[in-house]
C-alpha cells in the first residue's frame, strides 16, 4: 500500500484536529482540578474516636442520626448502628444489634436469648459508622464518579449522580452503605458533614450523654482527640482490608467484627 | 481506497459524537484532584449540597432563653450530661413549626440507661438502674414519680 504525499497530509490533519477535540472535551487534570476546587484547609481533616468504655448502648446516636439526616425512622437501615458483645464463659459470642440499637438496648436479652449474669466472661457495646477511608474502596469501585473524598477526607454520596448499581454497597468492609428507601441511591454516615463544616459536632457525637463517641482534627496536635489517638493504645477495625480507617476505637476486643 | 478509510471515519465520528455528549452531560464541577484517579475524584458541587443539608439539632444553648426553668433544672441534676433535644428530637422549626415537641412519657426511653445490663466492661453496668424493671411500680410511667429534669427523689 502506497500512501500518497497529499493523502498522508490529510490524514495527519485529521489526526491532529481529532487531538485538538479530545484536548477540548478532556476531564480536569490533577492540578487543574485542583485549582477549580480550592485547596480548602489543608489544616482540616476529621478523625473520629469511639470509647466503647463509656458506651451504655442508649442508642441516642441512633435516634439523633435517623432524625438529623432524614434517614426514615422504621425502615430497618441507618447511616450509624450499635452492636452488643456478650462473650459467655463457653467461649461463645453473642452480637446483635436490633433495629440499628435505635431504641437501645433495654433488656437482657442478646439474640433473644437469656442469659445467666454469671455465664458472661464480658459484655459491652460497640458503636459503629462510616469509617471515612483514606483509601475508600466505594470511592475505587463506583462506576460513575457519584461518590467521592473530600479534601478533609470525608467520602460523599452525589445522590443526583449515583446510578444505584450498588457496587459501593457490595465494596464496603464495614457494611456501612445502603440504599436510601425514599431517593433509591446509595446512602451513607457522613459525619454529618452539613455539621462539621459549620463547627457543630456530628448528630451522633451531640447525643452521646456519656463522650463516648468523639470527632477531632488530626492534623492539629493539641486536639484532645489527636492527642488520645496519638498516645493510648487504640485499634481499628479490618485493619488487614488496607482501607486505613479514620474512626479509632478505644477497648476494641478481637471478638468484634 | 476510500472503502479502506471509512471505517476509520466511523470510529472518528462514534468518539467525536461521546466527547460532545461528555461535554454536555458530565456537570462542569467534576473533577480528579492531587490524589489521582483511584481515590482522588471530585464533585463540588455535591460537597457543597451536603455542607448546606438542613442542620436539626440545636443544641441546648438555644432552648434556655425560652425553657429557663427546665434548663437550670436539668444543669443543676445528674441528667445535665443528657442534651435536651435527645428526649425532645430537634429542634428545628421549632417554635413556629412545629409549635410543641413531642414529649416522650414511655418508660422505655429511661429504660435505654435505666435497666441495669450485668456487663462488667461496660459503663452500662454502673449507671443506677433495675435488673428487673417490670418489678419496680410496672405499668406506671417513671415521670409520674421521678421528674427527668430533676431525677433523684427529695433532691439531689
């Protein structure tokens, strides 16, 4: 095959205004992104500390997040839930956590069951919610680009952009994500960022009467709660998932999962 | 030749046509930042939609004006480290919409603390409360006696 000279001169014509178009529809670069979006504070991000200690399974949390972001009061989903431990001296563990523990727990009663005070090896409560991943495996696997990290590391849902394929839901260790009853797209804890940006603390955080559930800034040293994540011994949760989890939990057991 | 070419125009055409529909359809806020293409994507005009999400809870420096008396109660009992809209709900509206916030009489909501949990590394276990709710004055709501802004019978 032959190529004339005029031929070859139109095809690399052709080739370059098809570059030209490419260059004009492209994506925001990195540090073209960057500079559209505004640095925000590179001083802010958000951490968040649980002493399951001080949790007495109240499950105000609970109560104060369905209502604070609209998350329909009797449908069996919430952005934030709290799961009841009790190990027996059998070795065996008894975990629930009825209706996300959004009326607390009142009774004696793990899984149904009753159980002899004497039997109990330890028992306690263990708040849980979005862990805010530094590498988000829902942000990795959607196909659309509807959820995303913010520059202070909280990961958001674009409910007008999200296709509810459920990816994220299937993707996220901590079992955090679900599908919202009214709007049909993925829905997630958000640390009440409507909140935090406005200096108040996350619903959550608020109604906790007993401090056990605590948000700071780590990038700031005297932060109370920098300075107990810095120096106690706390754990995360499916460390070994490599998401690195931003909530940090103080009295964590390895029968907690 | 021609017959050569013209599917290489075809595809041409099929790409051109995705980045004209791409510029249209893709929202002019997206974006990918420092962090690259696996965590880093961005969307402003969502963090902005979430950041102005309606606020509910208040807080109680903004019921004392109007609630003094409730308000001086409940900071001067044992029930000061409990934020008044957790019994109450939001605040938000009120006063105008709704006028009154609901006002939970059921034993199950001091129940939620109150029923004493036999769970030694809990802080559960050392709040007062009754191993046997259902034996103390059942089917009774607990404020006919105890007054939750004030609990502790004969004062403090």
């Amino acid at each position: 095959m032959s190529l004339e000279r005029r031929q070859f001169l139109k095809i690399m014509g052709t080739t370059a205004a098809g570059a030209g178009m490419l260059g004009a529809f492209r994506f925001l670069e990195k540090g073209e992104a960057t500079q559209i979006l505004g640095s925000g504070n590179p001083n802010q991000k958000w951490v968040f500390l649980v002493n399951t200690y001080n949790c007495v399974g109240c499950g105000m949390c609970v109560r104060a997040c369905k209502l604070e972001n609209e998350i329909p009061y009797n449908a069996p989903v919430s952005r934030t839930w709290v799961e009841r431990y009790v190990e027996l001296n059998s070795g065996k563990v008894l975990a629930d956590s009825p209706m996300a523990a959004r009326d607390g727990f009142t009774a004696d009663n793990p899984m149904g069951k009753t159980v002899n005070p004497a039997d109990i090896t330890k028992a306690f409560f263990v708040p849980k919610l979005c862990n805010q991943c530094e590498k988000p495996p829902c942000v990795q696997n959607c196909p659309v680009g509807a959820t995303f990290s913010t520059k202070e590391g909280i990961v958001l849902v674009d409910r007008t952009w999200c296709i509810g394929c459920g990816y994220c839901i299937m993707s996220c260790p901590y079992g955090v994500r679900f599908f919202h009853p009214v709007y049909h797209v993925a829905e997630k804890c958000t640390w009440c960022y409507h909140r935090i940006t406005k200096g108040l603390k996350p619903a959550c955080v608020f109604a906790c009467p007993f401090g056990a559930r605590q948000i700071g800034n780590p990038q700031d040293l005297n932060d109370p709660v920098t300075k107990t994540i810095a120096t106690q011994r706390v754990a995360v949760l499916k460390d070994e998932y490599g998401t690195k989890p931003q909530v940090f939990y103080l009295g964590l057991d390895r029968i907690v999962r | 030749m021609s017959h050569v070419w013209r599917p290489l125009y075809v595809v041409l055409g099929i790409v051109a046509a995705i980045l004209i529909a791409r510029f249209f359809v893709v929202p002019p806020q997206f974006g990918v930042w420092e962090r690259g293409y696996m965590y880093g994507w961005h969307n402003k005009a969502a963090e902005t939609w979430w950041a102005n999400f309606r606020v509910g809870y208040k807080g109680r420096e903004y019921c004392k004006d109007c609630h003094p008396d409730n308000y001086n109660k409940i900071m001067a009992s044992p029930h000061k480290i409990i934020e008044c809209e957790d019994c109450h709900g939001p605040a938000i509206g009120h006063p105008d919409n709704p006028p009154k916030l609901e006002i939970i009489k059921s034993r199950l909501l001091c129940l939620r603390c109150h029923t004493k949990l036999p769970y030694p590394t809990s802080l559960r276990s050392q709040l007062p409360g009754f191993l046997n709710p259902d034996e103390h004055n059942p089917g009774i709501e607990c404020v006919s006696c105890h007054d939750p802004h004030s609990p502790v019978l004969g004062g403090k």
